[in-house]
C-alpha cells in the first residue's frame, strides 16, 4: 500500500511520519507531501513544494488541492493521511471533490480489516457520545484526517535520509495544472487572497496542550479573565473558552476556540471555568481524561459530564485556588 502524508505545516508532517510506524497497514512505500521543508522525513519519497518565497500559497486551499491532485497523478498514493486542521480540510476538501472520492475527519484510529481487504476508521459523533465506524470503498485515494491530539506517540523518531528527494518548483506545478486541467486553471483567477495577518504573538496550538483552563460566560468582563490566565500560569496550562468568548465577544482569539466548530482537545485536565456545557462545546473536549467544572449554576448541564464539580463563585474560587496551588506548587 502506498500511503501519502502531507501538511501545511512541517511539525505536523514528522508527527505525521511516526504515526505510520503505529498503524496495523502493509505499507509499500510512504510519500511525504511537504512545502519549503527540505529536512530529511524517512520516506521513500519526499516531495517539497517548493514556494519561491511566494508566501500566499500555502494559504491559497484551492491551489493546494489542485497540486495534490497533480502529485497524485504522478505518483497513484492509494491514502493521503493528514491532520484534521482548517488548512489541511480545506485543501483535502478540494482534492477529495476533484477525484470525486470521500474523505473522513477526525479519526482517531485507522485500522486495515483482513476480511474486507479496506481501511477502517473511527470517530467520535454526537459531541462524543457515540463512534462512528466507516469503512472505505474500492475508490481510490482513500483521505483520512487525524483528530488533533491523536498523533502523540511514545519515544523519539529518528529520522534516516529520504530514498528519493524531489524539489519542485510551485511555478512548474502550475504550469501543469494549466496544460493538464485547464479547466481547473482557470478558476484560479477567481480567487484572490486579499490579506495574511500575521497570527498574533503568543497565540496557543490549543491542540496540542496537556492542561487546558477554559472559560465561558460567567466572566462579565474581558479584563476578568486574567484570573484564568493567572490559574494557567501556575498550573503551566494553556487557556481555551467557549464559542462566545471567541465569536461573540472577540475576548480572546478564535485559536483558543474549543467546541464543534472550533478546535478538538484530548488533555490530561481540563478545567471549564463559567461555561454551561452545550453540546457544541463538549464535542471539542469530550475526550478529555479528567474534566473539572467550576460554575455558580448547580443545573448547569457540564456537571453531568464532567469528573468533578465545584458549585461556587469563580470570582472568589478562582483566586483562592490559584493561591493555594501557589504556594504548593512554589510557582
């Protein structure tokens, strides 16, 4: 079997490298999918799209859907596995409707089923209250997207030099397009990227954290929340919130997001400080391996779904918490 990895971002991609080594696959050869990104990924292959500088195209989904749809051309991969981020879906999503193939979000195992000869993959559904189990048909490439927090493996990887480097100029991939989908090329010129901003300094991989202090909206006032943020500083946790705090309110910005519609965590702890515990938002942490909730509302539904359950004003927990854990911790 001939397994594709590919990401936007390169961190991803050697996370990405181990991961294979833990699957249940006969696996032939491994095709790794990078842009501007010439370090070594023990792969039999290693194709670098090669930008020039141009720092629009990793940004530009429709234009990296197509690429892939050219390397897949070229080299017949028969799954491309990926991460489950916005830049990646957006880009798989592309590829995915040009072959006319299906595509699975969020796995989080992926298994190969003797009897059938297919790959089998599980998700969570139902803000994780139920899995669902999906096995692909004969159509090839399979697409699979790895849920975020499900590429952690054990150990270190050491990574040999690739069999086989190729560096390909983005210019000559477009040229491609042009000569062998020219249908395609010509809706390049209908999108226009308007504007990157640079994400802003200190911005989190919510992802990707181990402890997570969440907060919803039993804060009053955006200057509140640094009694979540001090509590994170003490613990060394990253700060999330709900989908209102992100959205609605513009307090904190949409990477610290956690819900159905924003990022998907698998912390050791998460603590949710004034949130009601909507679907929407449990289906972003459900995952979770130790839920605590703090909130005034003693019918608040995240108390029906979390570990443990504190029924008080975080206007005057908080703070008391975050001192004893101070002078515990030394911190």
């Amino acid at each position: 079997m001939r397994i594709a990895i590919f990401s936007v971002f390169s961190d991803e991609l050697k996370q990405l490298r181990t991961y294979l080594n833990n699957l249940n696959l006969s696996i032939s050869n491994i095709i790794a999918i990078s842009i501007d990104y010439k370090e070594s990924l023990n792969a039999s292959l290693h194709i670098n799209i090669n930008t020039n500088g141009n720092t629009n195209a990793p940004f530009n989904y429709f234009l990296l859907g197509m690429i892939l749809r050219i390397l897949y051309e070229m080299e017949n991969f028969d799954v491309i596995i990926s991460t489950s981020i916005p830049e990646n879906i957006d880009a798989l999503s592309v590829f995915s409707q040009l072959l006319g193939v299906d595509m699975i979000s969020n796995a989080v195992t992926i298994n190969y089923d003797k009897n059938s000869g297919k790959i089998v993959t599980t998700k969570y559904i139902l803000a994780g209250k139920a899995k669902l189990t999906s096995m692909f048909t004969e159509k090839k490439p399979y697409i699979i997207l790895i849920a975020p927090g499900y590429l952690k493996s054990s150990g270190s990887e050491t990574y040999i030099n690739d069999n086989k480097y190729i560096d390909i100029n983005i210019e000559e991939l477009i040229k491609m397009i042009r000569d062998k989908f020219n249908k395609y090329y010509e809706l390049l010129g209908q999108i226009e990227t308007l504007s990157i901003k640079e994400k802003p300094k200190g911005g989190v991989r919510i992802e990707d954290a181990e402890l997570i202090v969440s907060v919803g909206r039993g804060f009053k006032k955006r200057e509140d929340l640094k009694l979540a943020f001090e509590l994170a500083e003490v613990l060394g946790a990253e700060v999330g919130c709900s989908r209102p705090i992100a959205a609605d309110l513009k307090w904190l910005s949409e990477d610290h997001w956690i819900g159905l519609s924003g990022r998907r965590v698998r912390p050791r702890l998460y603590i949710a400080i004034g949130i009601s515990g909507q679907p929407q938002h449990l289906a972003g942490m459900m995952e979770s391996r130790t839920v605590v909730v703090i909130n005034n509302d003693p019918n608040a539904p995240f108390f029906r779904n979390c570990d443990y359950g504190v029924v008080e004003d975080l206007y005057s927990f908080i703070p008391a918490l975050t001192r004893r854990l101070r002078d515990i911790l030394k911190r």
